[in-house]
C-alpha cells in the first residue's frame, strides 16, 4: 500500500489511482529568467523520488514538468513586470533567448542531480491557444470580469475558493480595503489575461486575443497545461510550500470552475531549504546555485544525498558542513560497493523494509538508515548487499551501480587549488604559521597536501567504510 499526505486535506491517505497500475502528475517547474538555486531544484528531487517510488512499484508513469516562460509578474500575482521581460533588460538578450538559456541550465542542474527526464516539458508560450480557450471556458460560465487592466476570475462564484490554503475568506474581505487594484472585486480575485500596457511601455511577448492584445496570467498556464496532457482530472499535483496559498488555490478554482470535476485528488508540497539568513530567494540574491556546489569541491549526488536525509515536506537549513558530511557518508556508501563482488541477489527482508519505508510518504530519512543497516550487517554477504543496494537505488538515484567510478581520483576543485596556491605563497615568505593554517583547512575540506621536491602533491582523503559521521 502507498500512503502520501495529502496537503487537501491534511493527512495521509492510501494512493487510489485514476486509471489502474498507471499515476499521472504534474510539477510545477520553473520561471526561466534566472538560474534555479539549491531550494528550488530540491522541489524536483522530491518529484523525481516519487516518480521513481511509483515506478518500483510497478506503475506507469505519466509526468509533466512546466516551463513558465511569460506571465509571472514580479510581485507573484497581478502586478509588476513579467520577470521573462526582466531578465531580457538586465541581460540584454530577447524574452526569447533568456528563456531558452535559463531552460537549458535548469534541464543541465536536473541531469547532474540523476533526475529523470519528465515526458514533457511544456512551454506557457506554445499553449497561447488552450489558454485562451479555457479563459473563453470561464467567461461563458460568469466566472470572470473586466477591469482596465485584464480579464480577472471572480473568486466569489468558486465557494470552494481557499480549500487548499485553508483560506480566511472573511479576514480576506476585512483587508480588501488595502487591495492595490481597487477595480477587483474581491481581494483574491486573480489575472487570467492582462492586457498590454497603455503607458507605452514596449513588451516583447504579447498576442492578441477576444479581449484585445496582451498574455496570459500566471496561475492560467498551469491549469491549460496540466489539462492538455493529463486530463481534466489527474492523480497528483507538486510544487513547493509557497505555492499553496496563491497558485494552487487558483488552479484549483479556475480548474473546477471550468470542468465541474476535481482538479487533482492529492496534492503534495516540498519545504523550503533555508541559509543562516532565512529563506533562500532569487528575488533577494541570496540564492545558491548548484554550480557554486561543484566549485566548493561538492558533488551534485552528494546534495541530493543531503536532501534525501530529510523528509521531502520538512524544512532545511543548507551549510556546506552539512553537505559535506553527507559527501563524507556517500563516498563512504561507494566505497563499500566498490568493494563488493557482483553475481548476488536482493535480500528479501531488507527489500521489504525499504519498500515499507518509501511507500509510506517517501520516508527518505529512514531508508537512508536502512541502507546503513545492510552495509553494517555482517550476516548477509557482500554480493547480496550490492545488489539489494542497487536494488534500493531504482529509488534512491545516487548511481550506486557505478559507485566504483565515483572513487576513482577526481579532478581537484578550484577552491582547494588556490589555498594551495595560498599556502605555497605562505612558505616562500616564511610565514609557516600561516601554511599550516591553509594545511588544516584544506585537510577540513576533504584533501591534503604532501610536499614533494617536485612540489605540493594534493589527494582526495580516502575514507574508512562505515556509518556516516554524526
């Protein structure tokens, strides 16, 4: 049985699928005028280890991931700048050409991270049509309105509007008086077309439509979308946190609003991962990029490793000790494979706690114990623990199978090439006090240093097999 808390309802429920042995799920995917950062791909992680759950238990798998090239205003909802149009200004490049850049570093951090590849990727731009068409949808159902500005959907002929978000729908109406757009009717009325602007101000991606020549809001994309590739109603619906109480709940309301139907039966959110700072935000430049990772000397698995330690729903706080303990735990992981002889079987018994383990809300945590237990247990030979581990890996997507290549030397990382260089500096001015210093820093991060005639040797500091450090 696979159990999944279901953040509609506040509980975990036993996963009942739409059509037999087959799951259908969409994800939200991201705004492509900036690189993703650490917390936004750990949104994708999740998504990929629920995917690759479903797929060991022996389900078809239908995933759409989208990619939102117009209409995300900068303030989130109706107002601001579109931040594809942003990103063209601050980069001087076309909306189009920011937004193929940035898809193309989201896809290239997804494949270093082992995540599969969704069935599709549509684009908010090549779906111009079925916007338009589902907006035409509410409109002919008195569910929109006019304003200067847009086309807007009235939350008041939804009565369901703020199930998912558990809304105040009254203290909503109480604080109406300090909305922005005095136009709406109601404070959580939302954009579905915004037209172009009458300043003059000059927009690269507009079209033209039955309400005159403007695009799509933001929220409208993922519903026409969704719907297009996965039906009216589907299975399974994931973002992060910040996404239940603005964008999910207008999907939900324009969805059913257009379709009598329910939208998706389980929706499924992700926590944030946080910096000493707080939340981590491209809006804030405070953000991490995967590639800022790799050039500290950590390996893309050895993050998702981290991520995998925590429970998809819980929110983290990111440091780089964190992370490299748990690059410390997972070379330990390939090393212990390394060693182990092929030609054995799975283990049945440590197969049925991990299967436990993942069908119960993808409990990461404990299927990362799980696979210490067997690689500490003694009583099953070392052939039967690697293929119960690469068994295990269909799930887990660290490359356990080719753990024997992630122990052979690698390339010294940029930041312990220059302390390096530092420390050569130091011990030319006689400063040895300060070499040592460098010394202890660079053995702190993983490598050290042996001084040959020829010059400074560096190394990979091999790790003793084991549970990972506390």
């Amino acid at each position: 049985m696979i159990s999944l808390y279901n953040t509609l309802y506040r509980k975990k429920e036993s996963f009942a699928p739409i059509i037999e042995h087959a799951v259908s799920m969409y994800h939200c995917g991201p705004t492509v005028y900036n690189y993703a950062h650490i917390g936004n791909l750990r949104a994708y992680v999740f998504a990929d280890i629920l995917r690759r759950m479903f797929e060991y238990e022996g389900y078809a798998v239908h995933q759409v991931v989208n990619i939102t090239d117009v209409g995300h205003l900068t303030s989130d909802q109706d107002a601001g700048e579109d931040k594809i149009e942003a990103g063209a200004r601050r980069e001087g490049k076309t909306a189009r050409e920011i937004a193929k850049f940035y898809t193309d570093a989201f896809l290239a951090d997804i494949d270093a991270l082992n995540i599969k590849r969704a069935d599709k990727y549509p684009k908010a731009t090549e779906h111009i049509p079925e916007q338009i068409a589902l907006i035409q949808k509410l409109e002919t159902g008195g569910h929109t309105y006019r304003t200067s500005d847009g086309i807007y959907f009235d939350t008041s002929t939804f009565p369901a509007y703020g199930k998912l978000a558990q809304l105040d729908i009254e203290g909503l109406k109480e604080g109406a008086r300090i909305e922005k757009n005095p136009e709406k009717r109601n404070a959580a009325d939302f954009a579905l077309w915004k037209f172009s602007p009458k300043d003059g101000a000059k927009r690269e991606q507009e079209w033209e439509s039955p309400w005159g020549l403007g695009f799509p809001g933001w929220h409208i994309e993922c519903s026409a979308m969704s719907m297009k590739y996965l039906g009216e109603t589907f299975d399974i619906h994931t973002g992060g946190i910040d996404h239940i109480p603005v964008h999910h709940t207008n999907e939900i309301a324009q969805s059913e609003s257009a379709t009598g139907k329910p939208f998706v039966h389980y929706w499924m959110h992700s926590g944030f991962v946080n910096i000493s700072g707080g939340k981590m935000a491209k809006s804030e430049e405070n953000f991490i990029r995967l590639k800022t990772l790799v050039e500290k000397g950590f390996s893309p698995l050895s993050y998702r490793y981290w991520l995998l330690t925590a429970h998809y729903s819980k929110m983290i706080t990111f440091s780089e000790e964190a992370v490299r303990g748990a690059q410390t735990a997972l070379g330990k992981l390939y090393t212990a494979i390394a060693s182990y002889k092929n030609g054995g079987s799975i283990n049945a018994s440590y197969q049925k706690k991990f299967v436990g383990t993942v069908t119960e809300d993808l409990n990461t945590p404990q299927a990362i114990a799980l696979v210490w237990e067997l690689v500490k247990d003694d009583s099953v030979s070392p052939a039967d623990k690697k293929a119960t581990l690469v068994d295990f890996d269909r799930v887990l997507g660290l490359d356990l199978e080719n753990a024997k290549e992630h122990t052979a030397a690698e390339p010294i990382p940029d930041e312990i090439q220059k302390l390096t260089e530092e420390r050569e500096s130091a011990r030319a001015s006689g400063d040895f006090a300060r070499a040592d210093e460098i010394r202890k820093k660079i053995a702190d991060l993983g490598y050290e240093i042996n001084d040959t005639p020829t010059g400074p040797s560096i190394k990979k500091i091999h790790l003793d097999v084991g549970r990972p450090s506390e």
